[in-house]
C-alpha cells in the first residue's frame, strides 16, 4: 500500500483553507445594487400612545372584573412610566364605554322586539 506523506496532506488542507478565506468575496457577497428591506416608518408618541390604549382597552378582565396591568401589552414596551399609566386608564375608560354602549344597544333591541 502508499501512504500519503503527511506533508502532502497537510500542504492540500492548506489550500483549501487558503481559498475559503480568500479576500474575494465578490462571489458570495451581494452586489451594493440590491435593494435593503423597507422598514416601516416611524411611529409618532402620540400613535403609540393610541396603540397601547387599544390595547389595553382590549385586555379581558380578570376574574373580578379588573383588567390586569402586567404584562405589559407589546404596544406599550418602550412608554414611560407615565405614559403606560395614562394609556391603561384611557383604555379601561374605553372598554368601559364599550361595554356602557352594548348594555344600551341590547336594553334596546329588547325593548323594541317586545313591542
């Protein structure tokens, strides 16, 4: 049998390591011309604001009624302190109203089909 010199081995591990690290990256790096992915723009305080008190408006109460405070809803990451606050009680003050509107709107519609 031959055996293979392990300098062999070792010069051809060499070159191909060589030209895996190669300085031209031409052909795996895309070309500048490729268009990057839009990002969406920016939105306003008062846009995130109005997020987060749709979605705290949207919580389901708890088991006594009261719409829980943590987790946070993802809408509202980032406010401060103050904000979130403002915003979760503008949005129990919302879903409340909801809630006022639909009691009215089924008080209503009975009232009307009894007739």
């Amino acid at each position: 049998m031959r055996t293979i010199p392990a300098t062999v081995i070792t010069a051809a591990l060499l070159l191909a390591l060589a030209a895996c690290g190669s300085d031209d990256d031409s052909k795996t790096q895309p070309s500048s011309t490729t268009s990057a992915p839009t990002t969406a723009p920016a939105l306003s305080h008062a846009e995130i604001v109005e997020r987060c008190t749709t979605a705290v408006a949207a919580l389901p109460p708890g088991p006594n009624g009261e719409v829980p405070s943590t987790p946070t809803p993802k809408p509202c990451i980032g406010l401060s302190d103050h904000d979130y606050l403002d915003a979760y009680m503008d949005g129990i003050a919302q879903s409340n109203q909801q809630g006022r509107d639909a009691l009215e709107d089924a008080i209503t519609a009975g009232a009307d089909g009894g007739q």
